[in-house]
C-alpha cells in the first residue's frame, strides 16, 4: 500500500516551521541557561568589595554567517563600569584558577550565608551544577516545539 501526499509542499513547510520553532526555543532556553550560570557564578564568586561579582556577564555571541550557531557567553567583564580594569582581572584569574590561598572575611561569610561553595573555579562550578537542569530545559522545549 502506497500512501500519498497531495499536498507535499505543505508537509515540508509544517516540518520546517516545527524545526524553526524548536530552535528558537532551544536558542531562548540557552539563553536562559547562560543567565542562570552568570547568577550562580556571582553567588560563588569570592568577594571582597564585590567588583568581581558586578563584572561577571552573559551575553549571546552574534553569528558572523546564517549557517553559524548561536553561542552564549559567560564571562568576567574587565572593563565593566566602576571597577578597576587591572584589579578586576587579575583577581579574577587568581580565585578562578589558584589554589593557593584562604577565603577572607566576606567570602568565608557569603559561604557560610549562601550554603554554596564560595571560591575556586566559580565559573566552571556554576557551569557544572546547572548543567543537567539547563539541558532538561532545552529538550524539554524542543519536544514541546516538536509536539506542536
């Protein structure tokens, strides 16, 4: 048995308009996602006069050709606006990357008041704990693009 379509081309742009949908949800999650890293990454970032926490961003990268993915950044923004360029990146590399020193005062009180584990690789931790529920977001919009 044979099955037909008389009206192909209608198929083909309800199949293009459900792929189109997904990726611009998959795309907006992603964007959330990004937010929701640049959040978490403030509350475990050390802090001293808290210029680290006001210079970590987010921002989706424009696509330099069509055919190119959307990508999203979360970053340390050393020219941010009221902190001191020099300051700010090196200190942020330091506590991002160095093991070799203790948590000062307020660190130690913003861990101890936020329960998360203030410090070393805040960029990479917030990344690793939204994980999962930032992937469960995307495929949960995608399928619900695809079952509309």
């Amino acid at each position: 048995m044979a099955i037909k379509f008389d009206q192909i081309d209608i198929l083909r742009q309800r199949l293009r308009n459900v792929a189109e949908r997904s990726s611009r949800g998959a795309r907006e999650q992603m964007a959330k996602g990004a937010e929701m890293i640049a959040e978490l990454a403030k509350e475990l970032a050390p802090v001293d006069e808290g210029n680290l926490e006001d210079a970590i961003m987010f921002e989706k990268e424009p696509r330099q050709k069509a055919n190119e993915r959307y990508t999203f950044a979360v970053y340390v923004d050393e020219a941010h606006a009221g902190t001191r360029a020099a300051d700010v990146g090196q200190y942020a590399v330091i506590m991002h990357e160095s093991s070799d020193y203790d948590l000062g005062e307020k660190s130690a009180a913003k861990a101890a008041a936020n329960g998360l584990p203030v410090g070393r690789k805040y960029l990479e931790n917030a990344a690793d704990m939204l994980e999962d529920e930032i992937a469960d977001m995307v495929a949960a919009h995608v399928i619900q693009g695809v079952g509309h």
